[in-house]
C-alpha cells in the first residue's frame, strides 16, 4: 500500500514539476518599449475604502513614462475620504479624474460594476484596470502596450510582484502561482483560441477598448467577482487574443495582510473557481497527491522500513521542492514559502473545501462590506 502511493505521489509530483519547469521557460516579462510610438493608455482604479493606498496608487500611475496616459478613479460609495484624496490630487493635475460610483444595481458584483463604469469613462484605446493596492513601475503601462503591440495581444494580464510581511502571508499568497504554474500548459493556451485557456489577474489587466466592447465588458459577467478570468474568456469568446505575462518587475502589490484576510479574500470568489463540486476532488487529488501525500509516505516508509518507498517518496518532495525555489527565485517570493510549502498547499485546499460546503449550504460571500450570494459556476452547470 505504501509502495502504491509513493509510486502514486511520484507520479503527480513529476507532472507539477515538468509543467512548472516549462511554464517558467515560457511566461516572460513584458518587452521594453523601444521607442515606437505607442496607443495612449487609460489607467483605470476602482476604489472603495481605500484612503490608505489611493494615494499612491495615483501617483505611480501618474509617473509612467514612455506612453501617454489618463487616470481616472471611481469612488464606489468610501467612507473614509478616499474620494477628498482623489479630488485634491486632481485638481493639481489635469491627467487625473474623479467620478463617483452610481448605486450598485441588482445582480451586480461591486468591483465588477465599478469597473465598467470605469470602461465606458476611459478616452483612450488601451485600458488598464488597476487595483488600488498594486504599485506600478515607471514603466509598466509602456511595457504591457508593447507587449500587446508586439505580439497582437487584446487582452494581456500579469499577476504583480506579491509582497508578503507576515508568517502566513509568506506560505500561503504564492500557492496562487503554484496552481498556475503547476497545471495550466501555458504553450498550449498560447497555440490555442479555446476559451477555456483564457486566465489573467484582475489586479493588472490591460485590454483593447475595441475587444473589450466585443467582448461586452464587465456587464458580460456582472454577477461574478473572478474578473481575471471572466474577461480574458470572454475575450477569446469574440475572437480576440488573450496571454499571461510575468508582471513581477512591472508592478508590485501587497494583497493581504493578515491570516483572516487571507481566508476571507481567498474565499471570495474561490467557488468562481477551484472550489466547485466537479473541479475541487481533481484538484485535491493533485495538490495533496502531488505535495503532501509524499511527505506521509515517506515518513510512514521510514517507520515500516521501506527502503523503496521511502527513495521514491524522497524523489518526489525533492522534485517539487525544486519546482517550488525556482518559482520563488524567478518570482521574487520569500524562502519560507518554499520550506513550508505543504502547508500552504493544505491551507488552499482547506479554504477551497469550506467555501464549497458553505456555497452549497447557500452562504454568501461578504466583500467591502457587500453581501453576494454564491454565483453558478459554469463547472457545476
């Protein structure tokens, strides 16, 4: 029996670490502009209680160079002045604009919606939808319009450098590139139109207004929060072309800060996602086959004195140990996440499990102070 399950545990961990290993050879950073004159970017910010990031968010978007750009930030109903903050800084630069979010219609996710009022205020053919606690580099929209220029991209996404303080920041914020990385082919979704292949990050998005409007905008999925899916599907849906890119040295973001923010925000839209009665018991068969079930085996080969088992079990940590630090080397992530790695893999699976008992159970999810019930995911139809 344990013999089987080493043999088991090899198996998957082999197939995460081959398919990291080509994915970090593929997805690359976005080119440097090389000076050719580029489409005018508009830089979109959805803010709701915000104050304490809107600030600089504002200004490392103003500060971009190498590209032409407007900013423009919806306040969605703060209350903590997140829009007097916006209102000063605009009135010292005319790049900058307020509006104010209209109230929230029925059916309609918060970010969703504040999101497309932010598309159809946008003056310029890029859009670049940024969340309010990512912090681009000088040039990042350049590089994302060159990006997209270069290799006719409509839709191109990149999920930012992810900073982590805390214990429990640090093991569990990179198991996001650790299902990405591990298990979506990225050659494959570059050959192929499948919509299915479609993937993206909703903190750093940009699109081409003309897509964008093919695709229908964010009202195409009003009901749903995983936007870093939605609109790069729905992208490939019109006929446009979508791709990841590593936006590590473009933009950086401290996602959250505690372990209750973790849960919650990983909770949010989880059943839009893994969590789902179809996809969850695949995906637990290979993240705990393939990253914790060796460490079992191989502490119960150790104890029953199974020399094999235990060489085979040993093979597969060590596989994907490797896998996991040269994700942390590329992507700039902390060593901890590396060493503690089954533990953050057993933390994803855990918050994946509890939202699909509670979204079963019909309990929904609470964001910035909004309640949504659980929206169908179209694994479960």
């Amino acid at each position: 029996m344990i013999l089987a399950l080493s043999i088991a545990g090899l198996a998957l961990a082999a197939f995460f670490a081959v398919m990291a290993a080509v994915n970090l050879a593929v997805l690359r950073p976005p080119p440097s502009a090389d000076g050719s004159p580029l489409p005018p970017v508009s830089i979109l910010i959805p803010a709701r209680d915000e104050a304490r990031n809107i600030a600089a968010a504002i200004e490392a978007a103003l500060g971009q160079t190498g590209v032409a750009v407007e900013v423009v930030v919806l306040d969605d109903g703060s209350t903590d002045g997140t829009d007097a903050i916006v209102a000063a800084r605009a009135s010292e630069d005319p790049r900058l604009r307020l509006i104010r979010g209209l109230d929230l219609p029925p059916g309609w996710i918060g970010k969703t919606h504040a999101c497309w009022q932010l598309g159809q205020a946008a003056r310029h053919p890029i859009l670049l939808f940024v969340d309010a606690d990512v912090r681009l580099a000088q040039d990042a929209a350049a590089r994302l319009v060159a990006g997209m220029e270069q290799s006719m991209i409509d839709c191109l996404s990149g999920f930012p450098r992810q900073i982590t303080a805390t214990l429990a920041e640090k093991i569990v914020i990179p198991q996001i590139f650790t299902t990405l990385l591990g298990y979506l082919p990225l050659p494959m979704a570059r050959r192929r139109p499948d919509p299915s292949f479609g993937v993206g990050c909703g903190q750093l998005m940009a699109v081409r207004r003309r897509a964008y409007d093919a695709a229908g905008g964010h009202a195409a999925f009003a009901g749903r929060m995983h936007d870093g899916l939605m609109l790069p599907r729905n992208v490939r849906r019109a006929g446009g072309a979508s791709d990841l890119t590593d936006a590590t040295p473009i933009a950086g973001c401290r996602m959250y800060d505690s372990l209750p923010g973790i849960w919650h925000g990983f909770s949010k839209n989880a059943t839009e996602g893994m969590a789902t009665s179809r996809a969850l018991p695949v995906w637990t068969v290979l993240l705990f086959g393939g990253h914790v079930l060796p460490v079992l085996t191989l502490s119960a080969a150790l104890a029953a004195g199974a020399s094999l088992s235990a060489g085979l079990s040993a093979l597969s940590i060590v596989m994907v140990l490797l896998a996991r630090a040269a994700m942390a080397v590329r992507l700039r992530q902390s060593w901890l996440s590396v060493l503690a790695h089954p533990l953050g893999v057993l933390f994803v699976l855990a918050i994946q499990w509890t939202a699909l008992v509670g979204a079963r159970r019909g309990r929904p999810a609470v964001w910035r102070g909004r309640r949504y019930d659980p929206a169908p995911s179209s694994a479960d139809q």
